[in-house]
C-alpha cells in the first residue's frame, strides 16, 4: 500500500536540519576527576548555557562549571523551529488566563528579555541568523477569524500591539488559498538558526571562563555538609550551589518528575526552493507563521530559502516514553507533508530534505515554574512547553536570582511563586492525555467548540497543546 507523498519525503535525512552542520564544535572532554566550584549548571542546552553566561557577568570571578550528558544543544534546543518569543506565559492568552493582574508587567519583561538577548548576540558577536522580523497567524477556519481578533484585542488592551489582517493582507505577506485573515506582531518574535545560538553561547561560555564537561552525565545529586554533590562516571563535583537544566530529562530532584510530560514533535524541511517557488509563495519579509488551530503548524523560511513545517502532532508516549528512536515517526511526516501541501498547493512537486522530532518537556500550565531545593543551595527552572528559546534565559535569571536569595521583580511574580498541578500517574496520564489530544483535534473540526472533557480541563486549570 502506497503512502501519501511517500516520493516527498524518500530522501529526507533524519536528522535535524540546524544540527547536520559543518559549525558543529568539537565536543569538550567530559570530566574525568573530581573538582569544586562555585555553581555547577547541569544541561547544556539553552538554559543552562544562559545561566552559566550569565552567572559569570554577574560575578567574573566566580567558578563555574556546566555538564551536559551527550553535547550541547543535543536536544530540543538544536531541533526547535528557531522561533524566538517574547512572551514568558506561552502566549498573552495563556498568561491572560492565569495571571491576568501580572499580564502587562510579564508583556514588559518579556520584551525587555528578547531586547537584552538581542543585545548580548551582538556584543559577543553571535552569528546565528537572529532576525526581528516578526511573526504572522494565520485564520484557516471561520471561528479562527474571531480568536485572532480576540487575540489583537487582549494584546492592545495589556500595553502590545498585534495588527489584525484581512484575507487579502495576510495573502500580500504570505500566499496560501487556506488563509482566511492574520495578526502580525512586528516587536515580540525574532526568528534565529537555533544550532548556531546554542554554539555561539557555548563559545562565549568557555570565552568568560566557564568549564564545560560534555559526555558526562549526572547520575546522581546529594546534599553535603557544606556543598551539594554531584555524581558523574568518572568524576564528582562539590558545588556551593546548583542550576538544574535539565527540562525533559528526568529531574535529579525526584519530587519534580510528577509535573512535566515528554510529549515529542516533528520538523520538517524542503529542499532550497528555486527563485520561482520562492516568489509562488511571497514571504518577501521573512516573517515566522503558525496557524490558529489547537494542533497548529509553524512555519519559516530558512537563510538557505528553505521552508521548515513543523507541530500540529504532540504525541506522548506511554509511562514517560523518551528515547533516540521516538524521533522518527513516519506516520506524523506523511501528515506533515499531507497539510504542507495543503497549504502551499503551488509548491506541488518540492521535496523534504531533513525530517526529525525531539521531546518538549510540557506541564499543566504550559509555561515555566521554578523553585529551590536542598536548603536554598538547588535552583530549578523547567516546563516551557515549547517557547522556550528566549524564556529559557528569563529562566536562568530566575534561577540565579533563587540562588542568591535576594528577592528580585521577577521573584516576585506569582508566576514565579506558584507550581502547575502534577500529572497523575499512569495509566491515568496515559489516558487523560490521549481523551485530550481528541478532544482538541474534535474542537479544531468543530468550530472550535470544547467538549465537556476540555471545559472541565479548563475550569481546574489543567490542559494539554500541540
């Protein structure tokens, strides 16, 4: 039996388009001793290289050391579609429906967060393709023309400004026969080659001094009568204090592991399009896009005139499933090629170069939380849910401000303060998060109408999105 678009998708490397790369750095040794320092950060993707960047701004001085199991930027911070948001609640609607008081000073600090990122790149001289251009929604379904509206409308009301489109304006910016209206925000999206921002933080990290063991995994976290200990293969580190960065990857703190989920998504990219292909679809500004469904897609033009498809499957994986061979997934690339081509009629014929898929660590409330442990001497950041290549460096302020113990304006944050409810054990988790992914994918088909199970979802504040 013939699979849709399977002569598409023949020839696609699995692998992610960003990490198969010329640039990629030599690996650091891994350690192989024991040692002391001042803070030692576990996770060498983008959390945890901003708060080892970070923490040595704030005190030169100060000894740091980052282990990473495998190499940075590995996983979901080399696989993500490049999108580089200033909203730290996973969207102004999300953070409208939980922190409704704190929306215009979270909108604020947000955008102070991706100004100060764009910042940094160009004082260290970071070449990784970071653009403001923008992003675009766009409506593909009537109800959707009334959400992105709303969405204007939430935004002009809490200090941001995102400009409706009709039909005809969004098709001038991008030209699909699926797109019935757009909103554009000019301010709070850049879009960035994710490999290069995680290889530039990495050499800017070893540049102020930080020492980075990759290949070395911790194994195990304890608290010592003066430092926090922690255990590798080969070598044990006491450390003063300890940033945890370890987002999907089980938490060396036991108690976190009941709040967040590995659900895994899939990335798609075309071949270079030709000039004429290019032209057949617009994009002149290079904007990012997604769709306003609850399984949506995003999408963006590489600087190599590719297009990258990527989202509408989230797909979890029974009992925590995380593994090298959940990446591929065959059956959500066909889908994926299915509703490119959907969208971009015109680009008949183009072929995928690289497929790939890597696990978000999501929780109930889709967006970060934070906290201590081990006496104060433990900071955590973890739970983006997918927007985290700008939060992640809000995250690691937060973690550094956790572990000095002066209260800060981001300490203050109820957003900062409070925890998302756990997820239940399996095979509940299992179940309550499949009876979900129907449910949004029945509202998407429905006029985005939510069934009983979404609304009760939604008045205990908990919820699952692609």
């Amino acid at each position: 039996m013939s699979v849709p678009y399977a002569s598409a998708l023949a020839e696609a490397t699995p692998r992610s388009h960003w990490l198969d790369s010329e640039e990629a750095p030599d690996a650091s040794p891994a350690l192989a001793e024991d040692t002391t320092c001042d803070l030692a950060v576990v996770g060498g993707g983008f959390s945890g290289l901003w708060t080892a960047l970070l923490a040595k701004e704030r005190d030169p001085s100060s000894d740091v050391v980052l282990v990473e199991a495998r190499t940075a930027g590995w996983a979901a911070s080399g696989r993500n579609g490049g999108f580089v948001s200033s909203s730290l609640t996973h969207g102004i609607g999300n953070g409208a429906e939980r922190w409704p008081r704190e929306l215009a000073e979270l909108e604020r600090m947000g955008l102070d967060n991706l100004d100060e990122i764009e910042d940094t790149l160009r004082r260290y001289g970071i070449d990784c393709g970071f653009r403001r251009d923008g992003k675009l929604w766009a409506a593909t379904e009537p109800h959707q023309v009334h959400e992105i509206r709303a969405m204007c409308d939430l935004a002009a009301a809490h200090g941001r400004r995102i400009d409706f489109l009709s039909q005809e304006e969004i098709r001038a910016e991008v030209d699909s026969p699926t797109f019935l209206a757009g909103a554009f925000d000019g301010e709070g999206y850049a879009l960035t080659d994710p490999a290069k921002l995680v290889w530039g933080l990495r050499e800017v990290c070893l540049r102020l001094g930080v020492r980075i063991y990759e290949n070395t995994p911790v194994q195990s976290m304890r608290e010592g009568s003066f430092s926090v200990l922690l255990d590798t293969p080969y070598g044990r580190i006491g450390a003063r204090s300890v940033a945890l960065a370890t987002n999907v990857f089980p938490s060396l703190l036991r108690r976190l592991r009941l709040y967040t989920v590995p659900v895994y998504d899939y990335v798609l990219t075309t071949e270079p399009l030709t000039d004429g292909q290019l032209a057949s679809v617009g994009w002149k500004g290079r904007q990012g896009m997604s769709d306003m469904g609850n399984q949506f897609h995003y999408y963006r033009l590489t600087d190599d005139q590719r297009i990258l498809w990527g989202g509408y499957d989230a797909i979890y994986h029974y009992g925590n499933g995380l593994r090298d061979e959940l990446d591929q997934r065959p059956e959500t690339f066909a889908k994926l090629a299915e509703h490119f081509f959907t969208t971009f009629p015109q680009l008949a014929g183009v072929r995928f170069s690289y497929a790939w898929g890597g696990a978000i660590d999501t929780c109930t409330r889709f967006t970060a939380f934070y906290g201590k442990a081990m006496s104060g001497r433990v900071a955590y950041a973890l739970g983006y849910t997918g927007l985290g290549v700008a939060a992640s460096r809000f995250g690691a302020q937060v973690m550094l401000d956790l572990l000095s113990g002066e209260e800060t304006a981001r300490t203050r944050l109820e957003m900062v303060r409070s925890k998302p409810l756990p997820f239940p054990p399996e095979p509940v988790r299992y179940v309550g998060v499949e009876l979900t992914r129907r449910s949004l994918d029945r509202s998407d088909r429905n006029g985005g109408r939510r069934d009983l199970w979404l609304r009760t979802l939604d008045r205990f504040g908990l919820g699952f999105n692609s």
